[in-house]
C-alpha cells in the first residue's frame, strides 16, 4: 500500500506545501510507512482486556491539588521589561478596531 508521487503531490498543493521533485520520492515513502504502520496497528487482535481503563475503584485523574509556582509574582515581575501595579505591561499591538 504505497503513496504514488502524484498523491504526495495532490496532498501538498492541498495542504499549500512546496515540495521539490527531489523531495516527493522521500515524501512518499515516509507517508507509506505511517500508513503500513497504521495498518499493522489495526491488525491487532484485542479484547476486552486490552481497554485502557482504571480499575474498579481507581481514578484516573489526578489528586485535585494545585502545583507550586515556579516564580513567585515578584520574581517574575522583576524579570519582565514592563510592569504596573503588578501586571506585565506590554504594549497594544491592535489598533483601529471598530466593533
């Protein structure tokens, strides 16, 4: 199940890519290996016990507890070239913008 050239080259004017003709050779057969891989995974037998799912009475989320700042605010503040009361100030970069 290979990716022909013209494929490669119907996908890239698609998707806008550039693509030089030396490129579309390489293109296509990396294309064809996710595909075969695609496919080898879908020929995996699996049954109910291949689900990914907690078991009984375990949560897959985790504990519901905040991490730790990496910076305190004023740290961060002092690094930044801008700040008023406590907040970065940057500068507006929309102008002219009628609702």
């Amino acid at each position: 199940m290979g990716i022909r050239p013209e494929e490669v080259r119907r996908v890239a004017e698609l998707a806008r890519l550039e693509l030089r003709d030396e490129e579309v050779g390489r293109v296509a057969a990396e294309l064809s290996a996710v595909l075969e891989y695609a496919a080898a995974i879908r020929r995996l037998e699996t049954g109910p016990e291949a689900v990914d799912a907690p078991a009984a009475g375990e949560t897959a989320l985790r504990p519901d507890e905040p991490a730790p700042p990496a910076l305190a605010p004023e740290q961060a503040l002092a690094m930044a070239p801008q700040s008023v009361d406590g907040y970065f100030l940057v500068p507006a970069f929309v102008e002219n913008v009628e609702p």
